[in-house]
C-alpha cells in the first residue's frame, strides 16, 4: 500500500476481469463516484481535489488498464472499449448508479459507457479529452495520433516525454512523490503502448459523435481556456450536441484538475449536490 505526501490517498491493487488495477477508496457515503485518471498522469491527479470531493461522495479512484500503474490489455486501448471496463469496475466495487468523473481520456471512455449502458450511471464531469469531429488537438498529442506508427517513439526516452508533458501545468507545483508516480508509470515500453488510446480516436470519435444525441445521462463539462494540446472546441462539441450538458471554461490549460483545483472541486461538488438534475435546462445550444 503506497502513501501520498499529504496522507489522503491509500493505494491498493485489485484483480477486474484479469487485470491487476490499482485503486483508491475514500469513506463510505450514501452517493458514489468512480474517478477515471487522465494521461499521462494517475489517480494522484486528484490529490487536490481529493479530501473535498471526498466530503460529498464515497470516492473509488482507479488507474485505468494501460495508464497509471494498472496492467494493461491491448483490446482496452480505445475510448469504446475503456467505456466496456468503466461499467465493469463500476460493478466490480459494487457502485450503484456511481457518479463518473473522466477528465483527458476518462472523457471518451465515460461517454462510451453512458451511451452504451443507459441509466447505469448518474452522472459525468468530462473535460480536457478528445472529442471533435474533425479531431482538433494541438501541440505533442497531435504528432502522436497522427504519426503513421509507434516506431519513431519507442527510442525516446519515455520519463522525458512525460516530463515535457507535465511542463505544461502552468501554477500547481507537483509533490515529488507524485510527480514519480508519473514518471515511473510510462517506464518501459509503457507510454508508448498508451499512445495506442489516443491513436483511436480516428476510429472511436466519429462512433461518438453518432451516439451523443441520445445520451441521456447528465454531463458536466470541464475545459480550460488555453488549453493547447486540446482546445476548448472539443467541449465545445460535446454541449453542442449532449441533450443533458453543462460547460464551464476555466482560466487554465490542459489540467484543470490541477492549476485550478478549487474551481474544478467547487464546479464537481455543485454538480454532485443537485447541478446535475437541471442540466440543460435553459442551457444554450
């Protein structure tokens, strides 16, 4: 069991259909929300935000396979087939109708799973993933979903590219431990074997896209204004054409979940409490 700096986040490893994923649990409380990390950090990523959201819900964080430190499975590497294993953890620690949130790539794989399985699911905070049809992205995360192949990665030196990526979080200062947690993850062959989900979004978005219009489930979108590796059109997109959704643009970049922690914890919290069952009423399309 691994400790974070602060002592708020225990971490533990359990077997989801044949795969060694590694999770945090906070208290238990009537509501449930299932945290899905973004890329190419881990459920540390919530460490801000975590004793506050904590207050409102009985917290089940995971790595998902392929990122983080969990085990991975090729046929996982999509939005569409995370959204399969979203539900499966869901089930797995017994969260009934959980609130979902799924920032960076948790974002397409939460909207496969409300899509997919109507009324599983009570509500999603999405943000700061791939969406657009025709795929807007921006900077690094463009040359590796258009890159003819994995080839040209595989002799970079993988603690570096995550390095570079985390440069972008622009006021929160990375605990050391956390920013190891990072590091350590995408040893190996393991970032580039993650590149694999963003590399889908050719194939997944426009499935997406199709399947928007009739997701019912209540969705909170969380994007930041200067985001350059996915540009604030992707939210953009997404409320355009979800029947139940709420946008919010935050003075930030990339990581919301960081650079404006109390924002984004305010934005989830108000959302948990009762947001949620009002979304897009009055809301402008």
């Amino acid at each position: 069991m691994t400790r974070s700096a602060n002592q708020t986040i225990r971490t533990q490893f359990r077997d989801i259909d044949g795969l060694n994923v590694r999770f945090a649990e906070s208290e238990d409380r009537t509501e449930h929300a299932l945290l899905l990390n973004p890329w190419p950090e881990s459920l540390f990523a919530f460490e801000p935000i975590w004793t506050r959201l904590a207050e409102h819900a009985h917290l089940v964080a995971i790595d998902l396979p392929g990122f983080g430190h969990s085990e991975g499975r090729d046929e996982l590497m999509s939005p569409r087939a995370m959204g399969e294993f979203v539900i499966r953890a869901a089930d797995t620690f017994g969260l009934d109708n959980p609130h979902v949130v799924g920032p960076d790539v948790g974002t397409g794989a939460a909207l496969f799973a409300a899509a997919q399985h109507p009324g599983r699911l009570r509500s999603l905070v999405v943000g700061s993933g791939g969406a657009a049809v025709r795929i807007q992205l921006g900077g690094a995360l463009k040359d590796w979903v258009e890159a003819p192949d994995l080839d040209s990665f595989r002799s970079l030196d993988p603690r570096q590219i995550v390095a570079s990526t985390l440069g972008s979080i622009e006021r929160y200062v990375l605990p050391d431990s956390v920013r190891e947690d990072y590091l350590s993850a995408y040893e190996g062959d393991r970032f580039v074997e993650s590149m694999r989900y963003a590399r889908a979004y050719p194939t997944d978005l426009p499935i997406l896209r199709d399947l928007l219009p009739k997701v019912q489930t209540p969705v909170q979108i969380i994007a930041g204004e200067h985001d350059s590796a996915v540009p604030p059109v992707n939210a953009e997109f997404l409320h355009q054409r979800l029947p139940n959704s709420k946008l919010d643009c935050l003075d930030a970049g990339h990581f919301t979940w960081e650079d404006d922690a109390d924002r984004y914890a305010a934005l989830v919290t108000s959302w948990w409490d009762g947001g949620y069952a009002t979304a897009g009423s009055g809301s402008p399309r």
